[in-house]
C-alpha cells in the first residue's frame, strides 16, 4: 500500500513535467528516467483517472481536457505535500521557517523591501524567498500553492483565494517633456486622442488599470508600446516614446514626479496592494500566517 501510494507521488511529478516540457523524453531526461518508465507513470494515471490526459503521437502533443484538470490539481497537491514536509521539519528542528512570497512588480520592486526588513529585524530566524511576476502569475501560483502567499496589485478573482487589502496606491498620467500636450493652454478631450501610450504586459495589474481607463475616458490610443518593467515605462516616457498611466508609487521611486500631469477627461484613480492566500485557511503555514499579521500590523489594519 505505502509503495503504491509512493508511486501515485512519483507518477504526478512525472506527469507535471511532462506537461512543462512537452515531452516525454525532455522529462525522461530530467527526471533521470527512462522514457518506458515515463511513460508507464502517465499510463497509471490515465488507469486512475480513467480518462485520456495527452494525446500523444512521434510529432504530437497535446493535452485534454481533463489533462488539463489533473495537471493544475497535481500541482496543488504537491505543494501541499510541500508544505506538510517543511512544516514537520520545522516542529523536529525548532528552526525558524521558510516564507516563499509572491509579488507582483510594483510591490515587489517598490514596496516589499520595506516591509521585509521589518519583519527579518523580528524573526531573523525566518527564511524568506520572493518570487516577482505580475499579478495574474503570481495569484495562479497561490492557487498552485507553489507560493505561500502574495502581495499584488488589483483585484483578485481566481477561484480559491482569499485577498486581504492593505495599502491604497494612485494611478498618475506621466508625459514627457517634449510632449505636444504640454503646449496645450488648455487640454480638450479632441487633444487626448491618438496618441501612444507605454504600458506594461498582458496579466498585470497596471496594464488592467490603463486598459480600463482608456476605456472609461473614451481614449482613442493612436498605438500601444509594451514594455515588462515599470522602470522601463517609465524610462521610455523619459526617452518621449510616449504617455503613461502608471503607479504614482512607481513615479516617486524612479524620480520621475516631474513628469506627472493632471489632464481633464482622465479621472484620479486609485487600487489596492492586496495579501491574496489560499480560502481555505488551513492551507495556510504557521510562518505565513506570522508573516500576514506583520504586515496588518504595519499597515495599522485590524
């Protein structure tokens, strides 16, 4: 029964890495395993499952639809495992913990440092790992529990978590200096079309802030420019590549406030840095749970 059990293990580490890879013998070779033992942990869970998980011929690969459940259950359930296993290491060794943090690029580059160093001058015996990604990768690895938890910008809607919010961060218009609409006397709603506007990539929460204000405003984008860092947008509105809506917070630390302008038809906007974790509380560690009333604390919030 136990070596049963150990092969179900074994056999879902197999299929996950099959699946990144798209590959059996990029897994066979990972894995240190040989291809007929791949594939034979593929074939006991389809025998488990009892449905088809990849279709799969010399020059096709692809993944079912119930392949792609298992896939994103397997991944949970070992971090679970994970968990459980850094959970009972910690009770034998009486150690401080391990945090694996996600943030989402504002937070991460701006804000969390901040609040790490607080919480290390409190329990230095806390080892903690930060992962930076934008918002929608972040919370997908929460839900994955590849990530202990994550400090991320907007909202939070994915199924199986929890989101905590605990800090308001404005969203500003940065032109540049040579801009035409810095000559304007005064700004009519005829002047904000056709532009370009830098933002940043699909999946982050300050290119869903700027999407949703162009829509909002009835702003008429002449072309977008994206760029995968708020540096960059930031370094290339400097450059003149064009206009940006972007984290004041983001402004203030690349010392770019100057370029900051109040234009009419584009409301003041504002969002939430949120903790997210998983709903179910129990799937939340010790250490993680420490780590979460430090920064409610921090932030004065009951």
């Amino acid at each position: 029964m136990i070596g049963a059990v150990l092969l179900d293990i074994e056999a879902l580490k197999t299929y996950i890495t099959a699946i990144d890879e798209k590959s059996f013998t990029k897994a066979s070779a990972l894995l240190n395993l040989s291809q007929p033992t791949v594939s034979a942990h593929i074939k006991n869970l389809e025998r488990f499952f009892q449905t088809s998980l990849i279709d799969r011929s010399p020059k096709h690969f692809e993944v079912t639809p119930t392949g792609e459940m298992v896939y994103r259950r397997a991944r949970q359930v070992l971090g679970l495992l994970d968990k459980a296993k850094n959970e009972v290491q910690q009770f034998h060794e009486q150690v401080g913990g391990h945090i694996h943090i996600g943030a989402s690029y504002t937070v991460g580059e701006y804000i969390i440092p901040s609040i790490i160093k607080a919480f290390d001058d409190r329990y230095p015996a806390v080892e903690i790992q930060v992962r930076i990604a934008n918002s929608k990768r972040i919370n997908r690895e929460v839900q994955q529990h590849e990530l202990d938890l994550g400090l991320v910008e907007g909202k939070v809607t994915e199924q199986g978590l929890s989101s905590i919010p605990f800090m308001e961060d404005e969203m500003v218009v940065i032109v540049p200096e040579t801009h035409p609409l810095r000559k304007c006397k005064e700004v009519s709603f005829q002047d904000l079309q056709d532009h370009t506007w830098i933002t940043r990539e699909g999946g982050s929460g300050t290119r869903a802030m700027l999407d949703y204000m162009l829509e909002s405003s009835n702003i008429r984008p002449k072309k977008t420019i994206t760029i995968g860092s708020n540096h960059g947008v930031v370094q290339g509105v400097k450059e003149g590549l064009g206009l940006s809506f972007i984290s004041k917070t983001v402004v203030e630390h690349t010392d770019a406030a100057e370029l900051i302008i109040n234009l009419p038809y584009i409301h003041s906007t504002t969002r939430s840095f949120s903790i997210v974790t998983p709903s179910n509380e129990e799937e939340i560690t010790e250490d993680a749970q420490v780590f979460i009333q430090h920064v409610m604390k921090l932030y004065e919030l009951s």
